[in-house]
C-alpha cells in the first residue's frame, strides 16, 4: 500500500503527502511562522546579550499561561502578563538589593516556572502540561492558531518600525540617548516584544526550548556576516528552514517536534561554527599563516 | 547646511550654560558648584588631574548623570531638547561599544544622522553626503566598508568622531579626542575643529596635551572637582593657574611633556 504511494507519487512523496494533511498544514505554518518571527528577534537578543533574559522570560510565562486557562481568557494574555511581570520584578529586585543581576534572572525566572508547575497540578483543568512545556505545533486548535499570528504580526510589526532604533540601542545606546532617542522606551519595547515572542514561541517548541528559538538562529548568523542587515535575513531564513525540517522530520520519524525543530537549529549551528566562511574554526586557521 | 546652527545664531545666547552643578557618585562627590557659560564660535579647553571630573562634566551636560543641584542649558534649551534637535554631539572618553558588532564603519557613522530621519531611519541623498563629507574629513573613506572591529584605536576614535560630524551638531561635547591618535590625525583634528569654530559652532574639548590648549583653544576651564578658573586662555591660562590645577605641580609642564620624576 505505502509502497504503491511512493510509485505514483515519485521521489517527492516525502515532501508533499504530509501536505494533504490538515494538521502538516497548520503546523507547518505555524512552525515556518514562529521560526520567523523568533529568528527576527534573535539577532537582537544575541547582540544585546540577553539570552539569560530569555530565558527567564519564557519560563516565567508559565503561571501566566496556567491562570489564563483556569480563567478562561487567551492564553497569550496571561503569558503575556506573567512575562512583563518578571522582567519588572528582576529590575526592581536588582536595583534595591546588592545580589547580582544573572542570580536576580536565574531566581526570578525559576520560581515563576515553580509557581507554574504548582498552579498546573493544583488547579484541576484540562491544560495538557506536556503541551505547555514541549509544544505541540502538530495538535494546534484554531484558536491558539489564531493568537499566534496576531502575536506574530504586532511583533514583527514593531521590529521592523523600530529596527534601526534598536539597532543602535544594542550597539551603543549612549549614542542613541545623546541624539535624543528614548532608550528607555526601547529598552521595554525589546522586553515586550521578547515576552510577545516568547509566548508565539510556546506553540511550536514549549516553555522549555523557547530560548533556543530566541538565540540560536542569531547566533548563527553572527558567524555567517558583518553585516546587520544581512544577519537579520540569514537568522529568519535559518530559523524557518529549521522549523519546517524539524516538523517534517517529526512527521515521518514520529519524534517529539519541539526537540526536532531546535535539534536541526542546533545542526545548522553546528555547521556555521565549523564552516562559516570567515568565523568558522576550519577556515578562520587558515588565515593564521 | 548646517539647520542646528541657525537656532541660536545670535551669539547672544550661550551655547552652554551650567549653573552650579554638582555631581556625586553614591555620596562620593565628583563635582560640585562647576559653573560655565560658552558663547557661540569658540573651542574650550577643558583641563584638569585624572579624576578630577573633566568627563563627569561631560556625563553632566549630557544628561547622563543627574546632578544633585544646578542646571544646564544648550542653546538655551534643556538638554534633551537640544538631544532632540542634535544641537549637540557626543564622543566620550571610552565608547564602550561591543566591538565585534556586525556594523561596518559607514554604518556607524551613518547612527550619527539617524535623529534628522524620519522614525524608520531610511538614508536620504543628504544623510549619505553627510556620511561621506564626515568620512572624508577624518580619512576614513577608504576604509568605510570595514566592520568596525577591524579598526585600529585610533582609526575607531576617528570613526566615532565622524559620527559626530556627520551629526552637524552646533555644539560637540569631546572627552578626549585626541588620545591615542597619531601626530598626523592630531593636525587635521585641530584644523577641523578651527574650521568648526568659525562656522559658529562651540566646541569643548578635554585634554591632557597642554600645548593643544595654548595652540587652538579660545577659552579654557581649568577644574578639579570644581571649575577653579575660566576664561580666555591667554589670561587664565597662567603658570600659576596650572600649578594650583594639578595639585601643585611645577608649571614647567607648559614647556613639554614630563620627561622623568625628577620634576617632583
Ligand atoms: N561611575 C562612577 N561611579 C563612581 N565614581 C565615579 C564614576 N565615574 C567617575 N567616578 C569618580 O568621579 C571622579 C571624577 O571622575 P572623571 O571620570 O570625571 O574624571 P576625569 O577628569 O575624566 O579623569 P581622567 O582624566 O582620568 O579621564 C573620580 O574620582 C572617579 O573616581
Ligand atoms: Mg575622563
């Protein structure tokens, strides 16, 4: 049966059954969609040096997303607000105590996550915690669907407003605050966004590998150009392609899609940091001589 | 050309205007009762002993530490005013700045127009000949494709100085300018900031070179802790002064560099 597939389908059988799905669809939409928008976003949070802070703030939406189930309001709402409000709480708690500010995000963001795991089992729901925490793009409803690309274009819609601005804000905001820039408006508007994205992000990988989302396409684009422009659309370009293998891999080999997706991300990775053409360890010996 | 400078084009009014600041780091005081008043056209000296508060000053200006008490005024508009309508420019002492940033040195230079552009900071025909005239002005444009880390010390500070220029500030705030550049870069920077002054702009610049202040220096503000004299060089600039200056140290630094200890 399979096999008579494969005959009248010819060699690219693998790339277009999973199409006739409903659910390959929507999942391949969702995931090229997230991959987009967190690889955006990534080149800022690895110029800026914020990959702890993304991580705290992916953790963090946890309860948010717990309440908002209990209380029947869209998720991204509460994650959303959970988000912030972490960002808020690790700047408050470092500037009135002495305790450093990677201890403060490490503190702040794991007893969010705690909070979380407490909320799930105390109140009784049907939020599938499995879901939360790995992501599922493979079973998303419509509705999560539908938020997802509402998160997507507002975030999307600010970085590219603001790309320069923040830009130059990773780069030296002294500079920007001396030309009359509001660095301080940047400075939320890159955490709202991050909060924002994390949450898109949630649908694809889960809670707990939301953060490779948030670095790894960046990061292996910095080894890839000089150039910042350029970086962006290799970062976008890497993180898409990873989703869609990822959910194709996790398809036909039925393995976890989260763990798929940010696996061929960490591939891609890989393959820049050895053979990017100026800053991959194979090349860059080269040029010592 | 130059639409800042039309604002406050009546020399009347000061360019810089500090009233009494004071500045203190947690309780440490770093400046206090410093007052000035620059008028427009002129390049300041700004000298003082390490630590005694010359990029303090400047951080004060700027708005980037609070003084406790006093104000300042720029072109007798706050100081974020005149941020907003880049009357002012800015190098300071040390950028700070993630060299390995992936922004080539046009790039840079081109952040110092970004606030005469519309909110999406899309490059006009003008911004670009501002990038090149500053680029050209400091000789940098043979290497403006290069990314920024792959400067030398110096060729970055010249890079962060076009910024500036390219910014067509009337008033340019430099800690430092001319430290770690070569004798070469030195000539054309003084020349610059000559040409600057007599288009109307006021320039104050810190510096450890005594001479730059007697050679192209109109004004100087000799400080430590507190401006503790101010006024045309050729009358405030005095062997006297500079000895009180660095803590009484003998005024035979006027006639060249410290050689040897044996001064003390
Ligand atoms: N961020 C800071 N926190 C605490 N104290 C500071 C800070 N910056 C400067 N200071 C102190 O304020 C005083 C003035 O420093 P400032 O940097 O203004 O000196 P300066 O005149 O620019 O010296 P230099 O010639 O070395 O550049 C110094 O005693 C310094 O220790
Ligand atoms: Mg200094």
């Amino acid at each position: 049966m399979i096999n008579q597939a494969f005959a009248v389908a010819g060699p690219f059988t693998w790339l277009f059954d999973p199409l006739s799905h409903e659910f390959m669809r929507r999942a391949l939409l969702v995931s090229a969609l997230v991959g987009a928008v967190c690889g955006l976003l990534s080149c800022y949070m690895t110029l800026k040096g914020w990959a702890l802070m993304g991580d705290a703030v992916s953790h963090a939406v946890m309860p948010g997303v717990v309440v908002a189930y209990a209380l029947g309001i869209p998720f991204s709402i509460g994650a959303f607000v959970f988000g912030v409000g972490s960002v808020a709480l690790i700047g408050f708690v470092k500037q009135k105590s002495r305790v450093k500010e990677d201890t403060v995000i490490g503190l702040v963001f794991t007893g969010f996550f705690a909070l979380g795991l407490v909320l799930v089992s105390k109140i009784k729901s049907n939020i599938d915690l499995m879901h939360i925490l790995f992501g599922s793009p493979l079973g998303i409803s419509n509705a999560d669907l539908m938020q997802t690309f509402i998160i997507s274009v507002i975030v999307v819609v600010f970085l590219l407003i603001y790309r320069r601005d923040l830009m130059l804000y990773c780069f030296d905001p002294t500079h920007a605050r001396s030309i009359g820039i509001n660095t301080t408006f940047l400075h939320y508007l890159l955490l709202s966004v991050l909060s924002l994205a994390a949450v898109a992000g949630l649908q694809t990988v889960g809670i707990i590998l939301v953060v490779a989302m948030l670095i790894t396409p960046g990061a292996t684009a910095y080894l890839l150009t000089d150039r910042f422009d350029r970086m962006t659309t290799l970062a976008i370009m890497s993180s898409v392609i990873s989703s869609i293998i990822g959910v194709y891999i996790s398809y036909w080999s039925d393995i976890e899609t989260g763990g798929s997706i940010v696996l061929v991300q960490t591939i891609i990775f890989l393959l820049a940091f050895l053979f990017a053409p100026r800053y991959g360890i194979l090349n860059s010996q080269k040029s010592i001589p | 050309m130059i639409d800042s400078l039309r604002k406050g084009k009546a020399t009347e009014i000061s360019r810089i205007q500090a009233n009494q600041i004071c500045v203190d780091y947690n309780g440490l005081v770093a400046l206090y009762d410093a007052s000035l008043e620059l008028p427009g056209g002129c390049i300041c000296g700004l000298v003082g002993m390490n630590g005694a508060g010359k990029s303090t000053f400047f951080k004060a200006l700027m708005g980037f530490v609070r003084p406790s008490r006093g104000n300042i005024l720029i072109n007798g508009q706050s100081v974020k005013h005149a941020q907003r309508d880049q009357a002012v420019a800015y190098v300071p002492q040390n950028e700070g700045i993630d060299c390995s940033f992936p922004v080539s040195v046009w790039d840079v230079v081109m952040m110092g127009r970004y606030g005469s552009m519309d909110i999406f900071r899309i490059p006009r025909e003008s911004d670009r000949k501002a990038v090149w005239h500053a680029l050209e002005r400091v000789e940098l444009l043979d290497l403006r494709r290069r990314p920024i880390g792959e400067l030398s010390g110096g060729q970055r500070k010249r890079a962060f100085l076009a910024r500036a220029i390219a910014q067509r500030a009337s008033v340019l705030l430099l800690d430092e300018p001319f430290s770690g550049v070569d004798v070469r870069t030195e000539k054309l920077m003084a020349e610059l900031f000559i040409q600057f002054r007599n288009e109307g702009r006021t320039i104050l610049i810190s510096t450890h070179d005594l001479s730059h202040v007697r050679d192209f220096c109109d004004l100087v503000v000799l400080i430590n802790k507190t401006v503790l004299a101010y006024g045309e060089t050729s009358k405030v600039f005095t062997s006297e002064n500079i000895t009180m200056t660095f803590g009484g140290m003998p005024p035979n630094l006027l006639s060249g560099p410290i050689t040897s200890e044996d001064s003390l």
